[in-house]
C-alpha cells in the first residue's frame, strides 16, 4: 500500500500515575516529536479502546483534543482486544481515499484503577452474553482451547509454560514492559491456576498504558524521517462472538482469513515473515495464532514455541517486545503497540532487542476469544 | 463523491422487545433486502453505538456477525452522540480507498432496561470529568448554553417550545417514531424544568432502536436501486470536551468546521440546501445548529423556528422524522437515523411526510455538548 508508519510513541506499560487523557497525550506527543512535526499538521486522528467503564470516560476524541490543545477530525474505533490493529486499519483507509495525508493513530486504556474482579466483569463483555451468564470469563474460554489442543495435538502446559518464559525474557530488554523479571519454566509450573490448564504465569495482566504511530502518503514519508516502514497488507475479519459457535476449539477462522487477505496484499507467504508480534493475551493464543497465520501446520504449534525457532536469536522471533504477556495488555493500546514494536523494529531503533537481518514483519491482533483479527504486514522501505 | 446510499433500514424507536443484537439484525436486514442483496455480499460493516454499560455488551462487530450468521469485516465507530455520522463517513472513506464496494452501516443503542438515573450518569461520560465531577449533566450544560443565548439574543423559552411542537407535529406521520403526540406551545411552557429553562419537553428521551443503510460505489448503485442517493460532500471536527473550554457558550465551532468542509466538499452553500435532520437533544440544540449550519445568521435562529421556516412546509424544514425529539434518540442510531431519514425523503418514499420539490438534504449529528460534529450533505442522483 501506499501507505508508511513514519515515527511511534509509548508510554510505560503497566501502573501508571497519568489519567487516561494524560496516556493519549504522552504517546502522541512522542510520536508527533519522533516526526519533527505538531498536531496541528495531522489531518485525522484514530483512537482505540475497549472501553469506557475502566475510566467512565467516553468521547475520547474530545478528551484527546483538550488534551492536544488544537482541533482536528478524531475517532474511536473499537473490536474488543483489536481495537488497535482496527485503528491502523482505519488510519490506512482514510489515507487510501485520498482525502487525508497524514494520520496519527492512538491506543489506550487505563485499567490499573479497576478491581480485578470487575474488570474481569467489564472484559467478558466482549464475548457472548450467553457464554458469561452460564459463568465463562476469558481465562475460562481460553483454557477451552487449550484443553481441545492438548486432547487433539498432544500439546501440554510445558509447551505454554515456554511461551511466556521467552516473553518474560524478552521484556527484559524492553524499559517500557510491564514485568522485566525472568522466569523459568518450572516457576510456570508451579504457579497457582487460573482456569486449568492455565497458570497465573499463562495469563496477561491488567495494564494502563498507550501507544501511537504516526502514518502518511508513501511519497510524503521522508519528510519525517529518513526510516519509513511501509505498511505492506492487511487483513481484517469478523467471525461469531461465541467460542460455542466455532467448528473447532483449536482454531481461530478470523486469523487464518485476516491472514491470507494480508498475505495477499503484500505478495508476502508466511516464510517470507522475519518476526512477528502476535497477541497472547494467554499462552495458548499464541500458540493457536502462529499455526493459523501459517508458520508451521496445525497441532505443530508446540514444536517451534519449544525449539528456539520463535526464540529472539532464532529463524521466526515471535514477541519480541515481550508480549501481552511481560509487556502488559492495555486493551485499546496492545494493538498499536505491536505495530510500535513492529516499525521500531525495522528502523533498527529496537535496543538490546533489535533483531538483525529481517526487512519484514507481522502484527496479529484478535479481539474476544478469536472473534475479530487484524493482521498488518510492513517492510522496511 | 464517487460515494451513493442505496438503500435504509430502520426499526421502531421507543422501548423495544429486541435485544442490541436483535435490534441491530432487524435494521441491517431491511436495508439488504431493500437492496435485494445478502449480508454475505456486503465486504464491509461499520457499526455505531456510544456506550457497552447500557446492555453490558461490547464487541458488537462479533455478535452482528453471529445474529447475520456470516462473517465480515465489521468496526464499531463512536465519538459520543456523533457515532453514527462518523460511521457513515468511515464506510465512505472505505469506498473511497478503492478496497471495498458496499459497505453496510448500522447504528444501535438499547437504553430503555437502564434506569434514568444510571442512563443520565452513563451519558455524562460523553463529557469532562470536570464538569461532570461539578455537578453537570448533559440537560444542564445545554441548560447553560440556553441561559446565555437568551441573554445575547433575546431568544425566549418560547421559541425553544415552538422546535419541540414542530417535531413533534412531524413525528405524527413516522410509525417509527417514539413520541406519536401532538403538543402545543401551552403544554411545553407548563411543563416541568429540567434545568432551567429547558423542561421535560425540550429534553429527547431515552430510546432504544437501531437504523441501517447500505452504500456502494457509485458505478454500482443501479444494481441495487432505481433511486440512488448520492453522498455529495462530509465534514466531521473534533472540538474541546468540556464547555467550559469554548470561548463561546451559544456558538459549536466543531458544527461551523464540518460543515464549511461538506459545503465545500459539495459545491453546495447552505442556500442550496432543501432540508435538514439536525442534532436535537435538546430543542435549543436545534437552534444553535441551524446558525451554525448557515442557514440564518448567529441569533436570528429564534426568528426561523417561529416564522414558518421550518416547518415541514416551509422554506427549509428541520426535522420532518421528528427529530431527537419526537422520533427518539438510541445514541447511536441517531447518526445513521438521520440519514435514513434524507435517504427516505430525496427516494420519495417518507410518506405522508415526504417534502416535494426537494433535491438535496443534510444531516448534522453532533456529539457531547457540541465537542464534535459531522455534517453530511446528500443529492437525489
């Protein structure tokens, strides 16, 4: 597409002092100053969070312009969890009609204020009523599908434990992650359940944060920085609410057809991927995602989180910033901040984290428990 | 634009039996079939709503798809009361990108199980915490922007009455409407104040609904109608949260700013314009718009309200649906609600309240106490 990320800001993932305005304020403000450039000259801004009974604030886009101090076209986007990717969506679009030029995007949410139980409460209003009367939450709806993958893949909870040893250590490197503490697969092992087959240590946390990339017309990108990343695919696909309604409990239909749309736009295949960033709100949704984004085949998901090729020095890093996991999972942001990653990435401006050698890379962001997925694709210009 | 309406969905407003989804299949499914089309070849779906605490639900793009039994590729869209505007410039920003064809717009709220007190405190999350944390509600901050218009204009509670007499003559002819009464000016200046001076009859209520129009490239419209509609121009600005931020308290800058944009969008000028849906949450809403609209000068709206003007057979109409006020006002239907109305009228097909002779209509659907606005201009093909 026509379309380049030109520069990104994130605040801290985790407990943070601001307010939810505050966390739009310091991630667009770092994004704007990254491109040399002020609000005043963006023509759209895109805004994504979940929801607004973590800050009872809704309108954000006006909260985001007293906040800015200037006026502009801004609007809220929102899937569940893929509020984010669905907002760089949006932002590609408004460029693509030609009536915009140059768009900044911005995730958010302010969860840390919320007692866990509600916002255990306020989260599970993204599946269906059904499934929450009858007493599902989304630990339990996710331990569904892993149960279903160890019965038909032989997967077990050392494979998921691998999963989020790898993104704690990765976090490591990352100053704005959540937790920066290793942990080991037998720390994993020995944690209290949640939901079984899932751990406290399978489990994302609840986060405050924000994160912002600011996106142009491909022909103005280097008028802001001399690193363009250019926005490759994307694919985006809306399927049942319901984790009842699905023919299959180790499958996600949203990310396989995301997937090939993005892969499509791009000219791309899986093995052409040098890293990804995917959601792993839990353990199991990683390893559910990288076998329908086509990285390796179905059921064979526990093979490449166990063998170091999803690793950081290995031949497909998957997480590289930490995760949802170690880097924390502010709803509305998690999406943008994969792309944060993703871009920072390919600018070689990634730290200690910096993956050598890759010119592309994969956002993979679901909504529910699998209801709605985004996938983006961007290459290094 | 190269951007037609083809065909509207709209349900009952008021308090309805159906659930959010149900309401969201019933209008989507009238505006397919209208168009003799399927959702499955629709390629996107935008949906608008304000708030997931009136029925604990979020992720409305998963559960349209369960209630449509097939997937897409569905966003919701909110900035408050203005959801369902911007929902309608997003599926044309969609068409405009070159990526999709038809796009199907559904805007829902379901407020009528809340009680009013929560509803009332779910609502002011559309303003600043400031004021709301002062005591403000949304009846009061119009309440306020009355009071001062009063002063500098010598507008009088009178004609405020007479915009609520107006649309609550014209609902008398929408079966779908909310409120099917007649009232008079008496009836309105002996009512009960809510905040002074609007009373119970300058207030739109609490409602349930959702409303729904299909769109596609302009080439392709004949496929689905005899009577396309054509989206000739859009204006949306985002403008300060809180009232107390705006130099002026009788003006809405961000009404002023969309539609300067959509005139010029257009070719149009407000003289051109045959009628108008504008925004009437509260009746002295509807007189500030239509200044700011340039369909009078600033203060001479309380002339146009009492003169005739906008009657349903006057020079200009307002509101001949009924407006917020009579027709009803689920936040996030009202956007797309307005549309459908234009739709209906410039397809000759509004019944006993169709306006003859006119070619061109506009809608401006207004979020928070003016803090953002989207103006939308469309013309019989």
């Amino acid at each position: 597409m026509d379309v380049d990320i030109v520069s990104t800001g994130h605040t801290p993932f985790g407990k943070c002092s601001e307010d939810i305005g505050g966390l739009m304020l310091n991630a667009c403000n770092e994004a704007l100053e990254n491109a040399n450039t002020g609000a005043s000259d963006v023509d759209a801004i895109y805004i994504s969070n979940f929801s607004s009974s973590f800050s009872n604030q809704c309108q954000l886009p006006g909260l985001l312009t007293s906040k800015l101090g200037v006026g502009n076209e801004i609007t809220r986007v929102e899937s569940a969890c893929a509020a984010g990717g669905l907002a760089v969506k949006e932002a590609a679009l408004a460029i693509l009609s030609g009536l915009y030029d140059k768009v900044l995007v911005c995730g958010v949410e302010k969860m840390s204020e919320t007692p866990t139980d509600k916002a255990t409460e306020i989260i599970a209003r993204a599946s269906d009523q059904e499934e929450i009367n009858h007493g599902a939450t989304f630990p339990s709806l996710f331990a569904l599908m892993a149960q279903r993958h160890f019965h038909e893949y032989g997967t077990m909870e050392e494979h998921l434990a691998s999963v989020a040893v790898k993104n704690h250590k990765n976090a490591l490197n990352n100053s704005l992650a959540q937790f920066q503490k290793e942990i080991s697969v037998e720390k994993v092992m020995n944690s209290r359940y949640i939901a079984s087959p899932l751990k406290i240590f399978d489990c994302s946390p609840l986060s405050d944060g924000a994160s912002a990339v600011l996106m142009c017309r491909k022909e103005l990108s280097r008028k802001y920085t001399d690193a363009p990343v250019n926005f490759a695919g994307m694919g985006h696909y809306t399927d049942y609410i319901g984790l009842y309604e699905r023919k299959s409990l180790t499958e996600m239909p949203a990310v396989a057809r995301a997937a090939k749309k993005a892969y499509s736009m791009s000219g791309l295949s899986p093995g052409d991927i040098g890293f990804a960033e995917v959601h792993d709100c839990f353990t199991i949704a990683e390893l559910v995602e990288i076998e329908d984004l086509g990285f390796c085949k179905k059921g064979e998901g526990k093979n490449i989180v166990t063998d170091g090729t999803t690793e950081i020095d290995g031949s497909l890093p998957i997480n590289p910033s930490g995760g949802l996991k170690a880097k924390g999972h502010p709803i509305g942001a998690t999406g943008v901040s994969q792309v944060v990653e993703v871009v920072k990435q390919l600018q070689g401006d990634a730290g200690k984290r910096t993956i050598s050698g890759v010119d592309t890379g994969l956002c993979c962001n679901i909504g529910g428990s699998g209801s709605s997925a985004v996938v983006s694709i961007f290459r290094r210009e």
